[in-house]
C-alpha cells in the first residue's frame, strides 16, 4: 500500500532524533524523509509536505498546518504517536488523531509510550483520544525483549538527616500543625492528615464560595502550602534550596504580595528556621545525600574513567547545587542540563540542550545534573550510573529515569532516600504504581479490552 507516514514527538530535538535513527535503519532517500518545524517558512512546509514520504514533526506544528490548511492527511496511511501518554487535556495529538481519522482513506495509528500511566481510566482515556484499540506491552523481563538489553542493577541508598536539620523540620512542622489544626477547629478541614493535592482543592472550592469568612481559610491554607513547601525541600532536596525559597518568601512579605506570606514570615519559628539553615550554609553544611552522592559517584569514576552518569533531580535550585559539589571532585566533569527558560530565572534553549547532549556524549562532561527535561525522549548517551537524587511518586517517572541505562550495557540506578521523610512514601508509591500498570496492561492485552471508533 502506498502512502505517506506522519511521526509526531513532543520536542524539535526528539523530532530531529527519530529521523537520524529512521535514516540508520531504513533504506530511504534522505530527501524522501524530512523534519518539519515551525521554523520552516509555510511555503517550504507546503512543499515538503507533498514530496517527502516521511514527515517528523511536532503535534503543535502539525496541528496548527492543518487549521491553515498547509497540510491535509488524505494521503497518509500511519500516524505515530510518540510520547503517546500525552494525549490528555488540551495536548495537540487529540486534534490530530480526530482529523486524521476523519481524512485519511486507510487510517492507522500507533501510541509508543514508556509509561502509560498507573490508572485505568487513564489509559483508556489515551485509547480513546488516539482511537487505539489493541493494546501491547513489553517489559525487560519479556523473552523478545531481554535479548536486546543488559542487566540492570538497583540500588536504595539511604541517609538520615543531620540534627540541626532535624531541628529545621521542628520549627517548620511546628507552624505547618498549628495553622492546619486552626482549619480542622474552623471545620474546614477534617482531618490532620491532608495532601498538597487536597490543600489545592480546598482553595479552589472556598474561593468559589464566594463567602467573606472563607478568604481567611484560603490565607491559612496558602501558609500551610508555603511551610510544607519548605519542608520538602530541607527533607528531599537541599539547604541550598531551601534558603533560596525562604529568602523569596521573605523577599515577598517585604513588596507586601501576600498576607499569608506576611504572617508565615513573621513567625519566629520561621525566622529561627531560616536563620539556622544560612547558619548551617555559611558553615559548608548540606543535606546528607550529597555527600553520599559525592562517594557514589567518585567511586564510578574511579573504577571506569569513562563513565557517562546521569544524576536526576526535581528542582532547578537543587540541579545548580549539585553540579556546584561536583565540580572540584577529581575526574569529574558535570553539567547542568535544565528546561527552557521561566518568567524568572535561567534556562536552556532546545538548541543548547542538543549542544550540550552532544558534548555529553563526547565525553567533554561525564556528570549530566538534569531536571526532568532529561527524563522524556531526548537522545542522551548511553549512561553507565543513573542516580535519583530524590525518589519519585511517579512510576511514569521512575520508568523514564531509569530508562537512561542498561541499553547496550550493564547499568546500574541508584535511588537516595532520606530516611524518616517523604522520600520514603514516594518511593513505595513509585513502586506500587508500576506494578499496578504492569498489570493492567498485560490484562488488556490479553482481553483486547474495548473498541474505539
């Protein structure tokens, strides 16, 4: 059957990558496989659109060529979906899915995803959304799979928080448990016992409430978002972090943004627990899983030279931090991989991102200190060490991060845990989770569960 092919990624550079490796395997005309940006002028676009057999492109591209009637998908007879885990909310694949069922004449389509999420209802909304309705699974441990990959070695490493540290989390815990029993005796909340998730829905049903009284629930609330950010950070991430944030909330009582932040920073707990973390800074204290990181990392290096390692975290401030730590350690050449660039703040271009996986890969670094941005799709070397910095609640992404090694040789992930911290929960909903969607998949495979039309 003859027709075109349509390969969608969510990034330019994972575009760029899918072609290289289509150009490897396949024998077709380089000019009869072409990538299709937002860069290239509408009228270029047009042209490759009709001549070449294969297009790689980004939904957003493509989604925005069929409006303006760039491109019309008659002609194609497979659509590939990559990332397909995406194609929720108002995320470009639905719209092209919906089209190019509705224009095609043989319509075929193919969701690729590592992780297509813990929850049924999920999946079957991805299913839907793509009209997918055979679903495959593969795991390392399948026979058609293992023969293709390495042994996989994981490692949970754990740390117990230094005592001034602990007596950081007093401090905070102290004014996070008041302000939240002063909700549970306004019987705004029912129980002690709440979640970030269900603090967030609570602001959102008082503020649509629209009763005076309720506003002040809303501003205790925020005070308790603030705080158990702040914990997060002392238990999971670093000092470092944690100052940076107490000192913009501080920063922000000062320009008067807040109410909440106001009375959250006049509180002496605050300032006590501010003043101890620079206090524990000015002296070279960090939190525990550097050191521990610092020893992990050496010992890869000094076993092979020539080891890519690859050390996840979640937040930017604690990616800095730790690419900082590395930098006088023998043999050990890091950089910071991060996101594009927010309102405020630093950032990387997807050009600078593709330069520095490049040198990565050359060897010019051996340490990427990466935030999420390294957990999807992008081409990165393939690494002998993955570390977690902080384990995830995410099994889509524990899969991603550990996905970066034992390709093509044995890998090795280790994941740091603070003992007596959130770390601990997260880690055993990661686990959890992945079991779960191991599961559900395989018996959707073997029901061939429901049929989208």
């Amino acid at each position: 059957m003859n027709g075109k092919i349509l390969f969608m990624a969510p990034t330019r550079p994972l575009v760029e990558q899918h072609m290289k490796s289509f150009g490897r395997m396949l024998k077709v005309e380089q000019e009869k496989m072409r990538v299709v940006t937002g860069f290239n002028p509408p009228a270029e676009r047009s042209g490759i659109y009709r001549n070449a057999d294969i297009i790689f492109s980004t939904p957003q591209c493509i989604r925005n060529d069929i409006k303006s009637g760039i491109i019309g998908l008659q002609d194609f007879i497979l659509c590939i979906f990559d990332e397909a885990h995406r194609a929720v909310g108002e995320y470009a694949y639905p719209y092209v899915a919906k089209v190019y069922m509705s224009q095609s004449r043989n319509p075929l389509i193919l969701g690729l995803t590592a992780s297509p999420g813990s929850q049924k209802y999920r999946i079957d909304e991805v299913r839907g959304k793509l009209y997918i309705k055979n679903v495959e699974i593969r795991t390392r441990q399948d026979a058609d799979v293992a023969k293709y990959i390495q042994e996989m070695r994981q490692d949970f490493v754990e740390v117990e928080l230094s005592v001034p540290m602990q007596n950081i989390r007093k401090y905070l815990e102290g004014i996070k448990n008041e302000r939240i029993k002063k909700l549970v005796d306004w019987k705004i909340l029912k129980s002690y016992n709440i979640t970030k998730s269900e603090m967030l829905r609570k602001q959102e049903e008082l503020a649509k409430s629209g009763v005076g009284w309720k506003y002040a629930a809303i501003s205790v609330l925020a005070e308790v978002l603030k705080v158990d950010h702040a914990l997060a950070l002392l238990e999971t991430q670093c000092i470092y972090a944690l100052k940076n944030y107490m000192d913009k909330l501080e920063q922000d009582a000062e320009e008067g943004k807040s109410k909440a932040v106001a009375k959250l920073t006049n509180d002496e707990r605050f300032r006590n627990a501010a003043r101890l973390a620079g206090e524990l800074l000015r002296e070279g204290h960090e939190h525990p899983k550097m050191e521990k990181l610092k020893e992990i990392i050496g010992s890869q290096v000094a076993e092979d030279k020539f080891s890519l390692i690859i050390v996840f975290a979640q937040y930017r401030d604690t990616v800095s931090r730790i690419c900082e730590m590395l930098k006088n350690m023998p043999g050990v050449s890091p950089v910071e991989f991060i996101g594009q660039a927010k309102k405020k703040g630093k950032g990387l271009s997807q050009k600078e991102q593709v330069q520095i996986l490049n040198e990565f890969r050359m060897g010019f670094y051996n340490v990427l200190c990466a935030s999420q941005v390294a957990e999807e799709g992008l081409d990165v070397a393939e690494t002998s060490l993955v570390v977690f910095y902080e384990p995830t609640p995410s099994a889509i992404r524990k899969i991603q991060r550990s996905g970066r090694t034992a390709r093509t040789e044995k890998g090795r992930v280790v994941v740091l845990i603070a003992k007596d911290t959130r770390d601990e929960a997260y880690h055993w909903s990661a686990h959890q989770k992945e079991k779960k969607m191991a599961r559900m998949l395989y018996g959707m495979r073997e029901k061939n569960l429901g049929s989208f039309a």
